[in-house]
C-alpha cells in the first residue's frame, strides 16, 4: 500500500500519529483540554487549574488549540472581558483518550513506586 501524506497548516505528515501529537502533543496542550474536559471554563480559572504555566505559554497553547479547531472561544461584551473557553466535538472526542494516558500514568507511578509521600 501506498504511503499518504496529511498536509495541514503548510506541513506535511508521513505518519498520522506524528499529526496528532502535533495537534495535542505537548505538554500543555494535553493539559488544556484535560482541564476542559467537564464544560467551559474562564481564562484565568483555565489557566490558575495548570500548574507551572506561564503567560505566554497558555496564551500560545490556547491560541493553537483554538486555530486545530479543538477549543473554542466565547467572549463576553462586559468590562472587564470575560472570556470562555471550551471544547469542540473535535475537542471533546480527545477526551477518552487523554483520559486512558491519565489512567496509564498513574498505573506505571504505582507499579514502579514512583508516588512520593505529600506532605
């Protein structure tokens, strides 16, 4: 069988499971849509439920999470602005699996005894 390319965005993926860790493969992008997972949420909430993200960071992975379609933003014509954010059908349908990897890491942290006592 001949090999397909998916081109998205001007780039080209040989592999789709390289496009799909494109689309929700880093760190805080998983995050965003794990966080996102039981409805909308605003922007400060959304980001203050991520610990160690910066700014600029959330800003950015938000911003490319909206742009893949996966997120979508509401804004409200209030002062402040208040801002929404939630999952899309394509958003929502991530979930499960997020969920699976969630369920995986805290399946090998318990088998390797990776969980530290909390203080």
């Amino acid at each position: 069988m001949r090999s397909q390319k998916i081109q998205y965005q001007s780039k080209e993926f040989h592999c789709s499971l390289a496009f799909a860790l494109h689309l929700i493969g880093d760190k805080y992008k998983s995050l965003i849509l794990y966080h996102l997972k039981d409805g909308a949420m605003r922007s400060g909430e959304l980001q203050k439920s991520i610990t160690d993200i910066s700014n600029r960071m959330f800003t950015y992975s938000i911003r490319k999470l909206e742009n893949d379609n996966l997120v979508k933003r509401k804004v409200y014509p209030v002062t402040p602005p208040k801002v929404e954010y939630e999952l899309t059908d394509e958003g929502k349908s991530l979930i499960p699996i997020i969920i699976q990897l969630n369920e995986w890491g805290q399946n090998f942290a318990n088998k390797n005894y990776l969980y530290a006592p909390a203080e």
